[in-house]
C-alpha cells in the first residue's frame, strides 16, 4: 500500500520549459490537491479536484494546469515555467472535503 | 473564503514544558479543524481534529480546544520531547461537498533538550 506517490522528486528546469508532475493514490479517495509550500508561506492550494471528473482553482492557480486523468491519478502541469515557481509542491488526497489529507513525499522544483 | 492566521510563527522550549499554538479562522460555517506536524524534509502528516461539536479532544500529550464563538483553536502539547521539533500547521473548513482547507502559516516548534 504505497499511498499517494508523486514523481519526479527533484527537478531543475529553465525559465520557459513545460514540465508535468505526475500524482497517484492508491487509497480509492475521492478529493485530490496539489499545493506548494515555500518558506514562511505554509502550504497553499494551486488546484484541487474534489471528485473524478471535477477540478477547481485553488489560492495560486496562475500558471498551472491540471488533469484529473482517472480516480487515482492528478497531474499538475506547468506549461511556461518561471523562477517564481520554485518550490517543493505536495499532492494530496483524501476521502471527503473535511477529512485527513494524506500527502506525497513532495517534489522540489527548482526555476533558473 | 476562508482565511486562517496562526500564531505564534515560531515556539522554543525547554523539554519538558508546554507548548501552546493558537489559530483564528474567519468563516463562521467552518466546522473541521485539523492539525499537522511536519519534520524537516518530510511530509506533513494529521496528528489530531476536532469537529464543531466538541469544545476538547485529547490525545495523549497533545490536546486541540474550540471555541466557536470566538472563532480560535488551539493546540497543547504537554511534556515536551525533543522529537516533537517540527512545524505544525492549522486548518479549517466547512464539511461540505467540494469544500477544501485553508491552512495556517505554520510555527516552528523547537524542543531544546
């Protein structure tokens, strides 16, 4: 029971590149996340997707797109990368909306 | 939306002690407050909720109160331990359908031995 898992873990990527990263849950949950946590700021919502088939915008949308491809897997994409986006981002799901999160080991994106 | 604020951003200690985190959240609907602790490098995990209609959960040496009129909860750690060094986040939110958590900005707990 490997529980969420994201891919890659690191990745360094120039101003401009596109790059997708990848989320699966192996739970059966039905909500999924993708937030970023830079420091001194805590973790803040980019997107969320509280069922399959559903996907809404978080606090810091901008410059990300995402895919809820089936009920395990949510990708985030981001399509021209920029130095602000530097951070380590987390995925996350959970059973129902005000239920425990249960979050991926994290990737640390790094922007020059 | 929802908007939570935490306090303090950073705690030390002496082992031993107590500790106290403290959040405000907005939303007067918000019924589901959770706490997370976050080890260095690692990812944060649930340590212990608290639903709207309970004013206390105790779990071992970790404690959530509520309090719904004022809008604030708070988390006790008693005895502290070294291995409790971390950042701890609050969280709030409605338990409705395609609502999501709004976290807290964190504190830094420290644990000195």
């Amino acid at each position: 029971n490997a529980g969420v898992t994201q891919t890659p873990k690191f990745q360094v990527l120039k101003t401009g590149q596109s790059m997708t990263l990848q989320c699966a849950q192996d739970m059966n949950h039905n909500s999924m996340y993708w937030y970023r946590q830079d420091p001194g700021m805590g973790l803040r919502l980019i997107y969320y997707s509280a069922s399959e088939g559903t996907t809404d915008k978080g606090e810091v949308p901008n410059g990300y797109n995402v895919s809820r491809l089936n009920k395990r897997e949510f990708s985030l994409r981001l399509e021209s990368a920029a130095p602000s986006q530097t951070s380590v981002y987390f995925c996350a799901s959970s059973r129902t909306a005000a239920g425990e999160l249960f979050f991926g080991e994290g990737s640390r994106l790094t922007v020059l | 939306g929802e908007n939570v604020e935490q306090h303090p951003s950073t705690l030390s200690v002496q082992e031993g002690d107590s500790a106290v985190i403290k959040c405000t959240y907005s939303d007067s609907a918000s019924n589901y407050f959770p706490w997370y602790k976050q080890e260095l490098g690692k990812r944060p995990q649930l340590i212990i909720d608290i639903r709207s209609n309970v004013g206390e959960k105790k779990d071992q040496r970790i404690a959530v109160t509520l309090n719904k009129t004022a809008k604030h909860f708070s988390l006790h750690i008693t005895e502290t331990q070294p291995e409790d060094s971390a950042v701890y986040f609050c969280a709030a939110t409605r338990e409705t359908s395609g609502s999501r958590l709004t976290f807290g900005e964190g504190t830094q707990l420290t644990v000195n031995p």
